[in-house]
C-alpha cells in the first residue's frame, strides 16, 4: 500500500489498498483589470470612448459571449438551455450524459443569471466615473467530457471583466490516465472501489498538481471566450489561481462488514477526543493565543450514505466520512491557504532571501497544496491507529497495574482509571506534542499551575520526571536519543486513548470535575 502508517498497519487484514488523490479542484481566472482607474484607461486611452456610452458597449459584448454559447452548443449538436427557478446543474449534466451515451466531447451549455463583479456609471465631480461593483447578468456554463480529465465546466461570467472558473475532477483525471496505460480499476462516482495497481495509481496520481496549468487552462478559456481576440483585449492573460482544492485519501477496505463494525467508533473517537489543539496540528499548524479564528468540530449523521465528520478551521476543512460502506475518506479541503506557509524567495529587512511565507492561491503553489494536504491526511489516519487496537487487550491492562523495572530502577503501576492518571494521558496526548515530541516542561505547563518560588517549581518538575519515567518503564513512550524529549509509542497511543475513552464514557461528569 502506498501509505504505510499504524492505521495502515493494524487494519493491513481487512484493507486492500490505500489511494491519496486530489478530488474536486477549482481555479478562477481575472484579466488584469482591478481598479477602477484600470477602468478609465481602457475607456479613455484604449477604447478612446466617452464613458457613458462603456456600459452599452459592455451589454452589446455580453449579447456577444451568449451568442457564442449557442452557436458552439449547435456546431457540437449539444443542447443550449436557459435555467430559471429551481435547477441542479450536475443532475441535468448526468442525465444528458446518460440520454446520448457520451464518452467524450461538449455535453451541454448552460446560461442563467447570476450575480458577480460587473460595471456601473456613477456621476463625478468633473466627469462620470465607471466604477466595479455587484450585479445580475448572464453566466454561461460549458460542460464537456475531455479525452484527458473527464468531465470538466468553464463558466463564465457575460459582462466585463470576464471572471472565468474551471472545474475539474482528479479521480476523473486519473481514471483517463490509468485507462492509457491499462491500468485495471473500477470507479464508482469519485472514488475507486478496486485498483489492479495500486502502486502504479499512486504514482499516477501524484502527478496532478504538477502538470502544466496554466497552459491548460488557458487552452479551455479561449474556447469559451472570444472576445480574448479582439484587439482591445488581444494582449491580456488570465491570472489563475486555486480557488478551491480537495485532496482526499481512501482506504478501501475488503468488506463492507469490515469498516462498518470500525466506522460508528471512528466518528466517536474524532468527535469526543480530537481538541482544537490535535486539528490545528493535523492541519501542520500550532495553536496560538493571538489565533484569529474559529475551530469547529460537526458531526452530521442524516446524510446519506452516512455520518460524516467536518473539523473546521476558518475556512478550511479536514473530512471524514464513507463512501459506498467499503472505503474511508479523510479529505483534506484548503479554501484559505494564507493559513499555510510556502518557501519562496522574499525581501526581509531589505535582503532578499529564502524563507517560509504566507502561501498565496496562485497556480505555482499548486505543488504545496499537495504537501500540506497530504501531510494532513496521514496525521490524522495515523491518530485513529488507536481506535479499536486489538492490543489493547485485558492481560495488557492488567500488566500495566503492576510494578515493572527500568534499568535499575522499580516503577509502580498504572491507576489507568484514576483522574490524576487520565490528566497525564491527555498531556501527553496534546495534539502538540504529535509532531516533534515532548518535553517534560511540556507536560509540567499543562499538569500545574506556574509556581511562584524556585523551590516549588523544582519539586513539580522531579515529579513530572517521575510519572514520565513511569510511562516509559510501561513502553508507553519513549525517549529520544541525545535529546530531552520523548514521543508517544503505538502502545502507549493505545493504551492512554482507550483509558480516557472508556473514562469519558463511563464517568463524564467526574471526569470533567477532576481534570
């Protein structure tokens, strides 16, 4: 399986393979008009037009791009319909795929009234003044079935400044690639329910985000936008970014029974014991006391075909839920990837250097969307290993109750139900301690108040160093070498987690009293 991890490594008898992919993807093109100085210069200098006579000049173009709509829908003999009221595009798109039996080429144009980023005139102090603001007008979707990535949409907004969004698919992308290269699978929606290869889809897979993008897109645009030939426009080019991203990893398991006896004690995990702090470290992020923000964790179980898990952080999401009761999504979804960082040359204090910014939606990213989904993905696969571990069994429980030697040294047991016992499990399980470990001033911050004289804080520590040396002689963590922090064993990820599940369950209350 491409991604081995202790998930991956305890379930390894009931999955049959492991699939990270990019899902839904959308990318928003502009041309280089954003002020509304930008507007007066196109008018006055470019156009060489009174600017009360710009917006009827824009509306007979609009006429224009709808005009084009229904003549390319005639050449390629595909319907060209208005929509008014309530629609659903993509259910009249399946149904008109399903109607003619397409495998590739347009399948429909669809025109209805939206509202976005428009022109009006307002008066001036010496002159009329165009300005960008909100309004209705036609959009005109393209829908096509491409011989590369499937089935695609190119929408495009009627009246200046052409706003354009493209949406495409990754699993449909990879279903075309892995049928060139004769690749057997079986895909069900948007997702594979069996790969002959799945280390050869894998490899196929990875290299969506680094495709050639702009030229892509570009190639797409221009179909749907004539107007990018007239001489006025002849030399602007969109700017394209990532409006929109999906990555998703699917564990496809051998049985329906097997992830449907797993998934009710997945969804009671992540809701009951993932904090704000485990989320923002799954996401590669550490929760700050300046985070500007909200940290949401949603359950919604009338959903078909199951309960689904959302953890949001602003405006992006991390996922879990079934698809078709034999896979396991985690879907990592980046709307706002200024939360982000990306390394790329910047001026810091006048020198210009190499260093970790704010990643920005711009395409050239496209490669660290990927990075930070992925790495998304696996921590959060690799912090439900402990759901259900079937070494956690009642001869290990009892083991943990007596005493055992570390070196030279005797420790006692573990009380695993007692309140002083689960505050220290759930310091050592904090979410920020999963990537880089602990120390034990870690621990000692989240056991203890700050003591006010050096004597009471060095008495803290020895005990901190105490129950550490405790969890370590059990195997629960384990030190470092030539460093003073430990990390969690998959025994001791385990062991703790199933004692504070089973206290929070049982004993809510108390619990809540005592930590």
């Amino acid at each position: 399986m491409p991604t081995i991890n202790s998930f991956t490594k305890k379930f390894a008898d009931s999955i049959l393979s492991v699939l990270e992919c990019h899902d839904r993807v959308i990318f928003k093109g502009y041309l280089p008009f954003f002020k509304n100085g930008d507007l007066h210069r196109l008018c006055d200098s470019g156009l060489g037009m009174r600017r009360k006579d710009f917006v009827p000049f824009l509306e007979g173009l609009s006429e224009e791009l709808v005009e084009h709509g229904k003549r390319v829908a005639a050449e390629a003999g595909a319907p060209y319909r208005f929509l008014q009221g309530e629609h659903t595009k993509e259910q009249i798109i399946r149904e008109e795929i399903a109607k003619r039996s397409l495998k590739e080429g347009l399948v429909a144009v669809l025109c209805c009234m939206e509202t976005g980023r428009g022109v009006k005139l307002r008066p001036g102090k010496d002159r009329p003044e165009l300005y960008f603001t909100s309004r209705p007008q036609r959009v005109v979707y393209f829908y096509s079935l491409d011989p590369e990535f499937g089935l695609i949409h190119v929408r495009i907004q009627t009246f200046f400044p052409y706003s354009v969004q493209v949406y495409v698919n990754g699993h449909d992308w990879l279903a075309r690639q892995m049928n060139e290269k004769q690749i057997g699978f079986l895909q069900s929606d948007n997702a594979f329910v069996q790969l002959d290869n799945p280390e050869a889809a894998q490899r196929l897979a990875d290299r969506f985000a680094h495709l050639n993008w702009i030229k892509i897109l570009d190639r797409w645009v221009r179909r749907a936008n004539p107007l990018l030939k007239k001489d006025w426009l002849n030399r602007c080019q969109y700017y394209w970014v990532i409006d929109r991203a999906e990555y998703s990893t699917d564990v496809l398991f051998r049985s329906r029974e097997d992830l449907q006896a797993l998934y009710p004690r997945l969804v009671d995990h992540s809701i009951q014991q993932f904090s704000a702090d485990d989320l923002m470290k799954f996401l590669g992020r550490k929760l700050y006391p300046q985070f500007d923000g909200e940290i949401l964790t949603l359950g919604r179980k009338k959903r078909a075909p199951g309960t689904r898990v959302k953890h949001r952080m602003k405006g992006n999401w991390l996922k879990m839920y079934d698809k078709f009761e034999r896979i396991l999504r985690i879907e990592t979804v980046i709307n706002q990837p200024g939360e982000f960082h990306v390394r790329r040359r910047c001026i810091r204090k006048g020198v210009e250097k190499m260093a970790w910014c704010p990643m920005n939606k711009g395409v050239s990213n496209f490669y660290r969307y990927l990075e930070v989904a992925r790495a998304s993905n696996r921590r959060y696969l690799e912090a439900l290993a402990v759901v259900d571990a079937p070494s956690v069994t009642v001869r290990q429980l009892d083991q943990l109750s007596q005493p055992v030697s570390l070196g030279n040294r005797k420790r006692r047991g573990l009380n695993l139900m007692h309140a002083e016992e689960q505050k220290l499990f759930l310091a050592v399980l904090c979410g920020d301690n999963r990537i880089n470990g602990f120390r034990n001033h870690d621990i000692l911050k989240a056991l203890n108040e700050p003591a006010r004289d050096a004597a009471e804080r060095r008495r803290q520590t020895q005990r901190v160093s105490r129950q550490l040396g405790r969890l370590r002689a059990h195997g629960l963590i384990r030190k470092v070498p030539r460093a003073h922090r430990y990390h969690v064993t998959d025994k001791g990820n385990a062991v703790m987690a199933a004692a504070v599940r089973i206290r929070i369950k049982e004993f809510p209350k108390e619990l809540k009293t005592a930590i």
